[in-house]
C-alpha cells in the first residue's frame, strides 16, 4: 500500500462528501486506501460515508476523542508507507496526492511535506508557520490570528505576502499546518505520533518542532494544490462552546510551553499571560457599564469569558491541558 488516507470528521457531514469525492476524483496511479475517524457526530456524516462511499473504512468513536486521538487511531491500523492527513474540511484542486508522494520518494530525509493550500477564493491561504516562541504564544493569545501590524511583524516569515508560495522549499525553522499533511511512516516510528494531549489545535506545532529537533526535513511543495475551507467543524459556535474552545486554548499553549522551551519561559509565559489577562477583564469591567442596551448582552458575554480564561491561565496543574 502507498498511501493511507486519514480524515477525521466532526459533524461536517457536506464538506466530509465534498472531501472524498475529491479523492477518488483526483487521485490517480496509487494504492491508496481512505481512513475516516468519525469523533461521535450527531449529524449523518456516518450514514453518507456507509452509503456513498463503501470503500471507506470508517471508524465510530463513541465520543469526540480530538483531532490527535483520532488521526493517531487510524495510524495505528493504516498500511500505507506514507500517512495523508487530511482535514474533512479540504478538496483536492489535483493529483496533489500522487505529487506529494513522488516527492517524498525523491527526498528520503522529508518526514513531512505538504501543499499549497488555497482559500476558497483561490488565494493563497499561510500554510506555513516559524515554531513557536514564548513571544509568538502571548501574541497568538492577547491579538489573535488578524492581519494587525504587531503580529505581522512578529509572524512576517511565511507571510504569503512576503514568503515565496510558488517555489518548493524546505522549511528549516518551522513547521506545517495539519491541515494537509504527507508522512512519512519511518518518521512516525523516530518521531513518535501526534501528542494526545492536544485535543484539537497545537498537535501539528508540537509535532513539526519534534520533527526539526530529531533532524528530518520539512518540505513544502506548491505543485500539490488543495482548497481549505478553514474550521468547519468549528462555524457557529455557541456561547458555551466558545468557552471550552478558548479556555482550552489557553492550556494547551501552556503545555506546549512546558514541554517544548523549558520550566524559565514556561514559568515567564505563565506571568505574563495572567497579567495581560486580568488587564483585559479590568478593561472589560471599566467599559461595561456604558455598554448601550444592544451591545450589553454581548458585552457581558465577553466579560464572564475574560474571567474564565484568567482562571484557565492562573490554574496550577503541570501545564497539561484538561477538560477535554
């Protein structure tokens, strides 16, 4: 067998369709066979994969075990020699498959290479990112993922704006997003799986950083074209579900802190996270009293989740995330 086809899914029944009919479209002159983990959808995603797609080995979890757990699961019963992971919110533009394989074939020191990833407006989307710093954590937390000027500076490396995506290059301080990714098994047996202690985001950082430090290479290769949807499982999410999502954000990057750069940055990143925290709930506090009468609710909203996240942050507990 080539190549195992991984794709864990969470209620993501009409991109889950969309995503495998672009695999048995495009892909092309390869022993392949396709992997879905279902993390206990409530919606037919099982039932469309039985009945629309009876080459697929699907695998039901009786509860959402995350995005680690559950790719790890179908690694462990996969017999490709290479590892697709790939993301239910993703169609294949190409053989990007087949491209990835050879070029891994070419390249026996690559653990891992991964696509162009296109938004669904064709643009390019940053696939690409440095390894994290305690700097680049707190800036991931208090700004957030948007295009203001203080993050790009501190995340200007693989900007699609600045960083060439049209040539394969081999990312030799960074890492790629597990959005699509090409592994080698070999690898996985040196490196290990993905941690399962991230239950869903961080586990391809912590992944990519292991892969640089064990000396494998890291290939990024535009030929391979793929069109990612970003977050489907995550649209629309409720108040409660934003809680766990942010909160759970906050303790894993602790744990990626604690594990990876060391007990001083850990215990530096811990002060300054409770400090910027408690800032901005003081803020939120200040403000909410000439909140107008639309925006009150709201506002309340976002100071009960700046509480609760400067108690995720202030919590004692080793660094290892919980509550998932």
């Amino acid at each position: 067998m080539d190549i195992s086809i991984i794709i864990v899914s969470y209620n993501t029944c009409a991109l889950l369709r969309n995503c495998l009919v672009s695999v048995y479209d495009k892909v092309h002159g390869r022993e392949f066979e396709v992997i879905v983990v279902d993390n206990a959808s409530d919606d037919d995603s099982c039932a469309m994969v039985e009945n629309e797609f009876p080459r697929v080995r699907l695998l039901r979890n009786g509860e959402n075990r995350g995005f680690a757990a559950a790719n790890n699961q179908a690694i462990r019963v996969s017999t490709g020699a290479c590892v697709l992971l790939l993301n239910s919110d993703t169609m294949l533009e190409n053989d990007a498959v087949s491209i990835l394989y050879e070029f891994m074939r070419a390249h026996p020191r690559a653990a891992v290479c991964g696509p162009l990833l296109w938004n669904a407006d064709q643009t390019v989307q940053r696939s690409i990112d440095t390894h994290h710093t305690v700097t680049s954590l707190i800036c991931r937390l208090m700004i957030g993922e948007g295009q203001k000027a203080s993050w790009r500076l501190l995340r200007d490396t693989y900007h699609p704006a600045v960083f060439d995506y049209s040539t394969p290059s081999q990312i030799t301080n960074g890492w790629l997003t597990g959005a699509v990714l090409l592994i080698r098994r070999e690898a996985l047996g040196d490196v290990g799986l993905l941690d399962e202690s991230y239950y869903f985001m961080m586990e391809d950082a912590d992944w990519g950083l292991a892969v640089s430090r064990r000396g494998w290479e890291t290939w990024f290769v535009p030929d391979a074209v793929v069109t990612h949807l970003l977050g489907g499982s995550r649209k629309f999410l409720s108040e409660e579900k934003e809680v766990v999502l942010k909160t759970r954000i906050i303790r894993q990057h602790r744990y990626y802190v604690l594990k990876n750069l060391g007990l001083w940055r850990y215990g530096a990143y811990r002060l300054v996270v409770m400090v910027c925290f408690w800032v901005n709930l003081m803020r939120r506090v200040v403000v909410l009293p000439v909140r107008v009468t639309s925006d009150r609710s709201l506002a309340l909203f976002k100071l009960r989740l700046g509480w609760l996240m400067l108690l995720a942050a202030m919590e004692s507990d080793g660094g290892e995330p919980k509550g998932q």
